[in-house]
C-alpha cells in the first residue's frame, strides 16, 4: 500500500498529458532550457566581474576616527 505500482504511474502519466496536452510538455521543457542557460551566462557573466580587484599600497595608513563621548 505504501509504495506506487506501474498502473498508479500510468494514471498520473494519462492525467499530466490531458492537462497539459501534447504540445505543451515539449515546449514547457524548453522554456526551463532557456531558463537554465540564461542562468549559467549570468553566473559566468559574474565571475568575469569578480576577477577585478582593488589596488592597495602598503605605505597608506588609515588611522580610526576619534570620538567624543559626552557624559550627560
């Protein structure tokens, strides 16, 4: 009872084609396509960004503001 026979798959697999029809599946998959290619250029766009750095010197020193604490 626990676990799903073949004839429970052919059922959802029946229902999943009259919802969605023949033609539609196809093209559904095709959009995700197009959706995880864009995603991989976007994510291969951002490395090229990360590849710039920041020149630092080693003689500039940065000394922390100093504050002034009122006793009220």
């Amino acid at each position: 009872m626990g676990s799903f026979s073949i004839w429970h798959w052919m059922i959802v697999l029946v229902i999943v084609l009259l919802v969605f029809g023949r033609g539609k599946i196809p093209e559904l998959m095709g959009d995700m396509a197009k959706g995880i290619k864009s995603f991989k250029k976007g994510m291969a766009d951002d490395d090229v960004d990360d590849k710039r750095t920041v020149e630092h010197r080693a003689d500039e020193t940065v000394s922390p503001a100093k504050e002034k604490v009122s006793k009220s």
